[in-house]
C-alpha cells in the first residue's frame, strides 16, 4: 500500500516523474542509465555522459525507448563538443528509430 500512496502522490505533484517511475520496471537498468547520463551532462561530464549512453545503445535487447532518447541525448552531448558530424548521425539514428521524436526541441536540453 505504501508504494501505491506514493504513486498517488507523484502523480499529483508531476506526471513526468510518474511515468518514469511505472515504467522503471521495464529494463530498470537501460532506463536508470539514461536519467544517470542526463544528470551527468547537466553537470557537464559530458564524456562519462557519453559513455553511459552508448553502453545503453550498444547493448543487446535494450529498452527502444531508452535507446532512440540516448541517441537524442548524443547528438545534442555532440553538437554542445563541436563535433557536428557526430551529432547529425546520432540525430538520423533517434528519429530512424522515432521518426515523430521532436528532435529540435532538445537543443536547449
């Protein structure tokens, strides 16, 4: 019952947080990587970021939703270095998984 509660009010305070958390236990370990990396590249490790993500991307059976938002996150990690090229082939591989990903609405991630 407690879980539930806490559920109850996750989804009062954000819906966003609440859909991370129900779908945690879908592959945890791909998802928990992306919100690591996202942490991580907020505080400007972008290199560790970037390792994380592609250990998310280059694994065997790994959660799709994980693997076309890790290829979002590169390609803005990408751009934010100055390697464009980079950037533009993990941005064709986000929307080649997710062609209606809103790619450009991540720039200011």
């Amino acid at each position: 019952m407690g879980f539930f509660r806490f559920l109850i009010k996750l989804w009062n305070k954000d819906k966003h947080s609440l859909e991370i958390v129900k779908n945690l236990r879908f592959n945890p370990s791909d998802k928990l990587c992306l919100e690591y990396s996202k942490l991580l590249y907020q505080e400007g490790d972008y290199h560790q970021a970037i390792a994380v993500l592609k250990a998310v991307t280059q694994k065997l059976n790994a959660d799709w939703r994980a693997v076309y938002r890790s290829f979002a996150l590169l390609s803005i990690i990408y751009r934010r270095l100055g390697m464009e090229e980079e950037s533009q082939r993990y941005g064709k591989l986000c929307l080649t998984c997710n062609p209606n990903y809103p790619l450009d609405s991540l720039k200011d991630l």
